[in-house]
C-alpha cells in the first residue's frame, strides 16, 4: 500500500513540473508580456480620457465576448479566457470612474469581485488571496475603485481602509507589482481623511521606498512628495511642505490632468493656510482654467475648486463672490449625499452670515444641520474660526473662549501627531532597510535560478531536483497548514468567549436601565431586550422554523411601532392548509425582508403606512410575501443602501448548490390600474424537504 502511494505521489509531481515548464515556456511569457502591454496603453489612454479610448476599449470587450462565444462552443474555453474579458471591463470601469458618469462604474466593478469570488470554487474565501497572480491583480484593481468611490465623497472611511490594505496585500502576490506604490499612496490618503497623520507618513514613505526597490522610474516618486507635502501642511510645518511642493511643480508637465489638479489645489490649500489668500485665488483660478481647458468642467475636481474659491472669497471680503461659487458647486454635494463637503458649505455660509452680522441666519444652518459622524479637525478648525466671530458679535464671550480652547487642543493633538510622526519615520526607515535585503535576497535566488536553468544538465538529475524541491515544498505546506488549523481553532476559542461576554454585559446594562426607568419606557426596554436576546439565539442557526420566525418578526414590529407612530398597519395573513411549525426557512430572512419594507419604504412615509405578510401553498412550495405601501424598490438605492438583500441573494446562491428544489426569491413594485407604483412585495419561495447546511 506504501508503495503503491509513493509511485503515485511520484506520477503528480512530474506531471506538476511538466505544466510548470511549459507556462514558464518564452512563448506563454510573450503573450503575458503583450497582454500587460496591451492593457497598460489602455490605461494611459484613459488616464488622459482620450476621446476614442471608449471605442477602443468597447471593440476589445465585443472581440473578447464573440471569442469566449465560438470557445464556448466547442468546450474549449478556459479561466484566462474569462480573465480577458473581466480585465476590459475593468478597463471600462476606469474609464466611467473619471468620466462625468462614475456612478456607472459601480455594477462593473461589483461583477468583476463576484466573478473573482467564485474562481477555484470560492478559493478566495478561505485564503483571502486567488491562485492566480493575474485574477489578484485584477481584484486589487477592483478594491482600489471601490475604495476610490467610498474617499472621494467622504463615505464609509473604515470600509475604505480595508479595501485599500486588502488592495495592497493582493499586489504582493500579483502580477502588477509596479502599482504597489500607488497602493500605499492611496493607503495614506485613506489614513490622512481619518486623521492618523502618523500613519499616513509611513505609507507615503513605504511608497518611496518600493519605488527604489522595484526599481521604477523617478517620475512615481512626484505624486508621492504631493502626499507628503500635504501631510507636513496638515502638521502646520508650512516649511518642509513648501519644499515639497517646489519638488512636486518642477514635473507638473508629466502629471496626468487628474494629479496636475490635485497638485494645484493642494498648493492653494498650502496658501490658504498660510493666509496668502490672494495667492490661494490666483492658484484656485489656475485650477479652475485647468479644468476646463481639459475638458473637466462637471466632475468632482471642478465643484471641490469651487467651494475652495468660496472660502477664499470669503476671507478676501467678496463675499457675492463667495455665494456664486456655493450656488454652483452645493448642489453637487447635496446630489452625492457628500456628509464632509456639505458641512464645508455650511460653514461658509456660516462665515459670511458672520461677516454681515446676520445672527439669525447663523442659527439656521446650524439648526439645519445633522452631523451622522466626526468632521475632519481642518473643517472643525475652520468653522471655529467663523463661529468666534458670530459669539463675539452676540457678546458671548464665554462660548467664544470655549471655541478657541477647542482649537488650542487641536494644535496640541498637531504636536502629538509630530511626535507620532517621527517615531513612524524611524520604523519605516528600519522596515524599508528589512525590505531591501529581503528585496537583495530574491533577487540574488532569481539570478541564480536563472543560472541553473541555462546549464545543460542531464533529464535524469533535473527531475531528481525538481522531485525533491517539491517535496520539500508540499512538507512544508503541510507543516505550514497544520500551524494554520491550529491558529485558527484557537482564534475560534477567543471569539467563542468574547461572543459570551458581549450579550452579558449589553443584558446587565439592559436590565440596569429597566429597573430604573418609568413603566413605559421599561416597557420599551423589555421588548428591545426580548428582540435582542431572540436575534441571538436565530442567528447562530442556520434555519428556523416558520413559526418562531414569525414570532419573531411580531417581537420586532412591536420595538419598531414606537418609531413609526399611531398611524401604521401591520397583518399577518396564514392560509388555513399552511402548518408553520413544519415549514422551515433561512433565519432571519423574514426579518429581513420585514426591516427592508419599514426602512426602505414606510420610514419617512407621510400618512397611512400598510405592511403585509402573507403566506399561502401552492403544492409542495410555500410561498411567503412582504408587502407595503411605501415608493416602491429601487435596485439602485438598495444596493448602495444595505446589505440584507445581498445576504438573502447570497444565502439562497449556497443552499441551492446543494438542492435538487431550488429557492426562488424576487422583489416586484406593486402598480394601480393608471400603472402608478403603490407599494413593493418580496416574495420568497420555499419547496419542502429542502436541506441546509
């Protein structure tokens, strides 16, 4: 038996290194090589928009589609294959992220994640990296335009980070390590958006360094002293930031038109917080003839140029000016749901309210306002500027001395972050020195491979050293997963405990603050208290029974109720031959599709509010609707808005795999007799007998 498993093991292994030499062949190399050429001029043609990259990258996609059709045909097609045509569309992707429509690029990209999830039955999943050194380039690609979407308008920065490091680990194992650079630059922005100036440094500085070490040409190195300018700008060391600056002006000709307009409006930022406002005008103007002279009028860079004009109006005095500027751009950031740039807005408006004596009008924008989280400290700095004067001008002067501490504190957090920043330039500068002899040391092991592979050594020993190589590597693996498994049974331990003690504490606090409140509101807290402790129990199932599923979705609607008011119906519907206790389902999902309707429907609705569930038999399926009487389904607001759709679309993907009945779910808009929309109705499917694992 031994034997026999050895010959076998044997067998595999020459027939791994046969493939292996064959992908390694100089032929399969040229056509990688043409293939990253191909789409590396694609992507320089949509760095500058050209105008017929949109045809080009369309006809590639068409020859692409109508090669995977005839392969398709003769059941010759394969994972390279389907990669082309991904790698256009993300091509495509790029081109809608810089256009006047980015919203477009959404779809494309969240197909081309999905697409890379499934490769190798759902390899990422487990490992959290592809196979394919090509499909991780083309994910980190897709986190990068994700995470770009989140940063411009100021959404989700947690999110943002995360896709942009899971970004930068994917290029590690790529084919494109060249981007890696701009991985940690756009790393670094992330961090300067949430105020971690510290960590923003060092991945400006890892930036340089992969520079060096990946040996790319210098002209990578201008975007990245424009982020450490804007880093020593935001510590207040106007000093070291203006030579940044003067080194970042010196290649504004080999900027594309995006970096050229971020250079230019960092250096009137670089003005405007040094006072110079008439030379931040001049360099907001020369931003704004920029954009147009290249064609940028309705983008994202033209409306952010304007609302720093406004500011700059302001300070100069002009303020008609100043409230052209805001009538222009304002709308834009209203239309994109931009939290940060509104409250910009705002506090220009506060400002020239300020400046005319208006205390009124001042009270009004800061009674319109809803903050939903923490405004960067140079907005909040800014607004306190403008606030002291509106509480000088009232004589609060109190209030106006609170103001001015806030920003005493801001300017000692500056000092930390100086402190913190030096202490991150002495470990960058000790983990850029590790990297380079990790770097020196692959590159010593290539050439030598390289060596090897030219002597003309005999069949006989080159397989004797490749057999032995691989079975060097596969004990290896093998030592490495049995590590793996047990670093994971010990990870599950820790969240095991941390997943008893969190519902502990939250049910002392809970019951806490019911003994000590009114009849109604431990009224309230009961219920919030059940709903909690029932959503705990579900939620680690992975079905539930029909009828505790309702029960549950009752305790849900009655905490709810309070938040919808007098005015809302709420019925249950069970057909007479419907038995719920034998009926099984998803758990969760009937609460889902129940806080979607509330939400995303009867939430903010004015007047009668109707929600509906109604469960009925139609052979051997068991059909159950949700239904409302709110503005209807929007497939685009519900996918930007939440994630309980994804999860039943996903859940359902899994358990079909495996059933030879499949769950069918679907979400129509319901329509009066003149075809007006009345309402929505989500309707799940259920055979019986269906399995669950």
């Amino acid at each position: 038996m031994m034997k026999k498993s050895t010959l076998t093991t044997l067998f595999i292994c020459v027939i791994v290194a046969m493939q292996t030499a064959i992908s390694c062949s100089p032929a399969a190399d040229n056509r990688a090589q043409l293939r990253r050429e191909r789409l590396r001029n694609l992507d320089d043609s949509i760095t500058v928009l050209a105008p017929s990259v949109l045809d080009s990258i369309n006809s590639a996609i068409d020859n692409t589609q109508q090669m995977l059709a005839k392969k398709q045909a003769n059941n010759t097609i394969t994972t390279s294959d389907s990669l082309a045509l991904q790698e256009y569309r993300m091509c495509l992707a790029r081109y809608y992220w810089l256009s006047d429509h980015p919203e477009k690029a959404d779809t494309i990209v969240q197909d081309i994640i999905n697409f890379a999830y499934r490769q190798n039955g759902g390899y990422y999943d487990k490992h959290k990296v592809c196979r394919s050194e090509r499909l991780n380039s083309l994910l980190a690609n897709a986190f990068q335009l994700k995470a770009a979407r989140n940063h411009n308008f100021h959404r989700e920065p947690k999110q943002t980070l995360q896709l942009y490091t899971e970004s930068y680990r994917l290029l590690f194992r790529s084919d494109n390590k060249e981007a890696l650079p701009k991985a940690c630059a756009n790393l670094a922005d992330a961090y300067i958006q949430v105020n971690d100036i510290p960590g923003a440094a060092k991945w400006y500085r890892r930036a340089l360094f992969l520079v060096d070490s990946l040996e790319l040409p210098k002209k990578e190195n201008i975007t990245l002293y424009m982020g450490l300018a804007q880093i020593y700008l935001s510590l207040h060391d106007f000093r070291t930031a203006q030579i940044y600056y003067n080194e970042t002006e010196r290649y504004f000709d080999l900027m594309s038109p995006q970096m050229q307009a971020y250079h230019v409006n960092n250096l009137g930022n670089f003005y405007y917080y040094t006072k110079n406002y008439p030379k931040a005008l001049d360099t907001f103007k020369r931003m704004e003839r920029l954009l147009i002279k290249r064609g940028m009028t309705n983008k994202f860079d033209m409306y952010l140029c304007r609302i720093n004009l406004a500011d700059v109006y302001l300070n100069l005095g002009q303020l008609d000016e100043a409230r052209h500027c805001l009538e222009l751009c304002e709308p834009y950031f209203h239309k994109n749901g931009d939290a940060t740039a509104l409250y910009y807005c705002n506090t220009i408006h506060i400002g020239i309210a300020a400046r005319q004596g208006n205390a009124a009008e001042v009270e009004r924008v800061l009674r319109s306002e809803h903050l939903a989280h923490e405004m960067p400290y140079t907005m909040v700095n800014i607004r306190n500027q403008y606030m002291r004067q509106y509480y000088e001008q009232k004589g609060n002067y109190r209030q106006a001395y609170v103001n001015l501490q806030a920003n005493i504190n801001y300017d000692d957090s500056l000092e930390h972050n100086r402190s913190n920043m030096r202490s991150a330039e002495i470990m960058s500068r000790f983990t850029a020195d590790t990297l380079k002899l990790h770097h020196d040391l692959a590159l010593e092991h290539k050439n030598a491979m390289i060596q090897t592979a030219n002597m003309k050594t005999t069949v006989a020993v080159s397989v004797a050293i490749m057999l032995l190589m691989l079975l060097v590597l596969w004990m290896m693996y093998m030592r490495k997963k049995q590590l793996q498994n047990k670093v994971s049974i010990m990870n599950l331990k820790l969240n095991n405990v941390r997943n008893r003690i969190s519902p502990h504490f939250m049910f002392n606090v809970l019951n806490n603050k019911i003994v000590n409140s009114g009849k109604e509101e431990a009224s309230e807290l009961m219920e919030l208290a059940r709903l909690i402790r029932t959503n705990l129990d579900m939620s680690s199932q992975p079905y539930m029974y029909l009828n505790r599923e309702l029960e549950f979705v009752e305790q849900y609607i009655r905490v709810e109720r309070y938040l919808l008011g007098d005015d809302f119906d709420f019925s249950i519907d069970i057909a007479p031959d419907v038995d719920t206790a034998k009926i099984r389902i998803p758990a969760m999902f009937l609460q889902i599709l129940t806080e979607n309707a509330i939400v995303h429907g009867l939430k903010g609705l004015e007047g009668h509010k109707q929600l509906h569930i109604c469960i009925r038999r139609d052979k051997d399926i068991t059909i159950i609707s949700v239904r409302d009487n709110g503005p209807g389904f929007n497939a685009r607001r519900a996918l930007k808005k939440g994630t309980g759709l994804g999860i039943i679309s996903q859940t359902i993907a899994v358990t079909n795999e495996h059933n030879k009945h499949k769950m069918r779910f679907e979400i129509t808009n319901r329509e009066d007799k003149e075809g007006n929309v009345v309402g929505c109705e989500a309707t799940l499917k259920m055979p019986d007998n269906i399995t669950f694992k």
